[in-house]
C-alpha cells in the first residue's frame, strides 16, 4: 500500500524534510520501458571514499547488475578547491578494493559546463527560465524581510514576470528556473514510498550564476539526463533536491528517472555518522583496521538492505537477489564491532595463499628483518591455524612475527616470568624427547609429548607454557604442535636450545 506523504522544501535556505513513510511502492521502473537500467554513481571527491558513499555506490551497482544495466561513475569535481587528484583517486581506489566496476568512462562534471550552460539557455529561450537581475543587497533585504515576518525563506520571484529591458544596461544577472507555482509533484520513490510536495514550496532557484558558471542543480540534471540514468539511487539527504531537480526535468520534457532515496547511516548510539563514532573513509578499514573486501562488501550491504535474516552474502549472491524493495526505510546503525567480526568469518573462508600474500606486507611493516619473497610461503603455511583466532590483518601479520623473529629470540615480559627455573627444568627434559620424534609433524609431536607427559604424571599443560616462550618469545601463540610443525625440527630445536643453554 502507499502511503503519501507531504514534506516542504524551503527556499534559499532548505529546511531537512521529515520523512516517514512506509509501505511497498509498485511504480514500475521507466527503464523498463526503454528495456536498459542505467544506474549512476556522483561522488564529489572530499578525500576519501565515505562508507556512506561505499554504500550508496553499491546499491547503483547491484541494481545495475542485477537488471543486466549499466552502472556509470560521474565524479561530481566541479568544487575545484576540494576536487585534488588525489581526492579523486581516493575514490577510484576505494571502488576498485569494493570489487565495483562501472560501464562507460567516467563522467568528469567539470568537463560539462558548457552542455549545462546550454540547457540553461534553451530554457531561457523557452521562458521556462529567465534573468533575474537582483543585487546582492535586495536579495539580502528580501530574506531579512522574510526572516522578521517568519515566512519561508524563498526568492520571491520579483523577476519572474519582468522584462529584462526593464534592468539597468550590462547589470549582471542570474538565470533562474520558473518552477512550478501550483498544484502538487509526488514522487514515487522505491524506497520511502510516494513523497508528494506542494508546488509552491519550489523556489525559482538559480541554474547559471552571475558568471555563467552552471550551479550544482542544473549539472546533476543535464548529467542525468545525457548519461540516460533511468534510476537515482542515493542517499535520502537528496531528497529535497529531487523535487527541484524534477521541476526542471519537467520544464526540458525530458523523461523522469524513478528514484530511490535510501536512509542515511547513523552511528551505533543512533545519531548522524560522524567523526567521533569512527573512521568515515573506506579507506581507514583496508589500511589501518585490516578489513578485508569481501567482508566490507558483505557488511555495507547488510547495513540497509536485507534478505531474511541471512547475515553471510557473498556479492554474486548479492546481484542474483538485490532489489530496492528490501531496503529499509529506518537509518541503519554502523557497528564497527560486528564489522570486525563478520571480517573474522571471512579470514576463515579466505585462500591462505591469498590471505598470506595481504599479511606480508604487514608482517614487513611491524619486522624489517622480515623478507616477504622468502617468507611469503611459511607465511602461507601458517594462514590455516593462524586465521581460526584473528579478526583482521593486524591480528594475523602481529599473531605471525614469532615465524621470523631472529635466534636468539627476545622475550617478552610474560615468556621471561614462564621461563623461570621450572620452566627451564621442564625445557631440558623435553628437548630429547622432541629430539627423537619419528616425524616433525604436529600430530606426531603432540603423541610423542602426550606419552612423555603420561609416563612422567604430568598434564601437556606442563610442557605447553614454557615450550611455547622458548619458541616463540610470547606467552600468546596457535596451538603449540602447530607452532612446531611451522618452524621446523631445526629452527625450534634451537630456539629452545638457546634457551636451556643459557640457563646451563
Ligand atoms: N555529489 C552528490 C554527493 O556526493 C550526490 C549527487 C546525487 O547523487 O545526485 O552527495
């Protein structure tokens, strides 16, 4: 069922528009018509890659894929001061870890002023636009005005109906767009369900500034427009422009996109994702936290759109069952924690070549002895017991330094208190027994120190403390036959003759 809702959008000064609407939507897609979906992705480059857009970038994906569409990118660089190459391929690296790739070549927005300046022009012509010649000042006077006598804050349209001749000779002047002035525009939006507006609550807002530069609303429209996107799937903070972008949409005659305007994400304590709930960047997950693509994929996905109640999907999975019914109509909350955990599912799942070939470089960051050419295969070796524990890279390349710390090895403070007088006494004991064991695998070690610690009336507890300081300087390590089997009868051998040695 539908359920209309009326938001008012505000003028000059937009007002957020309280939404709430709820109910399944059974607009048919206008691509349908036209046969392709046309899906489109409009950053504006801030420096990195926000999860918030990771998410929205995703779902424009997913809906293309999913329908056999397209999914374009358009970086919407036109504010040049923020627009730094850098910040761009922030978000080209950002999409690329994602796994997402986009049909057609990228759309600079800045490339485009003169198409969009154009448009302006052809409205002017049509007089669905026109100059406005308003200084500064009376603009300034007219809001004051409106600001004292609490009405909406709106241009007022002084120069909607008058004849330019009527200007003062080469005064500059705006183009603005003659919006609608009566009767209601509903949008039929897939996710909040139909959003209608009263028409005169559109401004006759500006589409080319004073020095013919095109303002953001009159580029998103032309863009749209040209790149032939069928569906505007973005974050619900759009919402407002929607109604002023289709007023213009309608005065080109051009056909209108059907839009989905998702809820935005909010921390875990439910308010607006910012700073203080964590990092904002893609990017901060892939390098500092150590999140792995396919888990990120998984998690973003989650947060906002759901199948059942199914947590783990993988991103084929993803494009087979995504659709914009499903996605909630509530802000979902980011949780880092469960991030890192779902992160943890997929080390497991993870080939440990692959896995290995993304923790040797961060092996090589915490160990400049490391070399990641002749380490890379022990590193490899290890993946399979190491990744049971960890949740993220950090915790697999920190938990695997012991592989590649140098004889003697230096202990930490725990290993030192284990490696005491007893400890040592338990070391001379067991070295000739692993010294004789038949085979230097795990399975054979822990049979071979079972016996010796049955036949001796001790519990393997005894024996697993001290052997695991000796081996691996830390009181913290996967399980001790493991620990072994990976550094080899010689290299532990030794370890542990450096240690009782000492001591004799
Ligand atoms: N460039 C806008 C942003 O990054 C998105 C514009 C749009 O999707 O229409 O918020």
């Amino acid at each position: 069922m539908l359920e209309a809702i009326e938001i008012a959008i505000g003028g000059e000064f937009e007002r957020k528009a309280q939404v709430s609407a709820s109910g399944e939507n059974s607009v048919l897609p206008a691509g349908a018509s036209s046969g392709q979906v046309v899906t489109r992705f409009a950053p504006s480059p801030t420096g990195f890659l926000h999860i918030g857009g990771a998410r929205t970038a995703m779902f424009n994906w997913l809906f293309a894929r999913h329908h056999g569409g397209k999914a374009l990118l358009r970086i919407e660089d036109t504010d040049k001061a923020r627009s730094t190459p850098e910040a761009i391929d922030a978000i080209f690296a950002g999409l690329d870890w994602l796994g997402l790739d986009w049909d057609d070549t990228p759309v600079f927005q800045s490339e485009r002023a003169a198409r969009h300046a154009e448009v302006a022009h052809q409205l002017l012509e049509a007089g669905k636009a026109y100059k406005c010649f308003a200084t500064a000042e009376e603009l300034e006077a007219m809001r004051a005005e409106q600001r004292e006598k609490k009405l909406p804050m709106r241009y007022d349209g002084r120069w909607r109906d008058r004849d330019p001749s009527e200007a003062p000779e080469d005064a500059p002047y705006v183009v603005r767009l003659k919006a609608p002035q009566s009767g209601k525009m509903t949008i039929a939006d897939q996710v909040q369900g139909n959003v209608t507006v009263d028409t005169r609550e559109l401004d006759d807002y500006v589409l080319l500034r004073s020095d013919g530069t095109p303002t953001y609303m009159l580029a998103v429209v032309v863009d749209d427009h040209d790149m032939g996107v069928t569906h505007i799937i973005r974050g619900d903070d759009h919402l407002n422009n929607a109604f002023r972008q289709l007023a213009l949409i309608q005065a080109m005659n051009w056909p209108e996109p059907v839009y989905a305007h998702i809820p935005l994400i909010h921390g875990n304590d439910g308010a607006k994702l910012s700073k203080r709930h964590g990092a904002l960047g893609v990017e901060a997950y892939r390098d500092d936290m150590g999140v792995v693509s396919d888990a990120m994929f998984n998690y973003l996905l989650r947060l906002g759109w759901g199948y059942g109640d199914r947590e783990k999907i993988s991103r084929t999975e993803a494009v087979e069952l995504f659709s914009l019914a499903n996605v909630g109509k509530s802000p979902s909350r980011f949780d880092a924690k469960k991030l890192i955990n779902l992160n943890g599912q997929y080390l497991r799942e993870m080939d440990d070549t692959a896995l290995a070939a993304l923790v040797a470089p961060r092996v090589a960051a915490l160990m400049p002895e490391f070399d990641p050419t002749g380490g890379i295969d022990l590193l490899g070796r290890a993946m399979p017991v190491m990744k049971l524990r960890a949740r993220d890279l950090n915790e697999l390349a920190e938990g695997a330094q012991f592989l590649f710390k140098n004889r003697p090895l230096s202990m930490d403070e725990k290993a030192k208190s284990l490696l005491d007088e007893t400890g040592i006494a338990v070391l001379q004991t067991v070295l000739p027994v692993l010294a004789e064991a038949p085979s230097w695998t795990a399975a054979a070690l822990e049979e071979k120190l079972t016996q010796f610690a049955e036949a001796q009336g001790h519990g393997l507890g005894t024996y697993a403390q001290p052997l695991r300081a000796a081996l691996t300087g830390q009181a913290r390590s996967p399980g001790i036959f493991d620990v072994l089997e990976l550094l080899g009868r010689g290299e532990s051998l030794a370890r542990i003759n450096d240690v009782t040695r000492v001591a004799a």
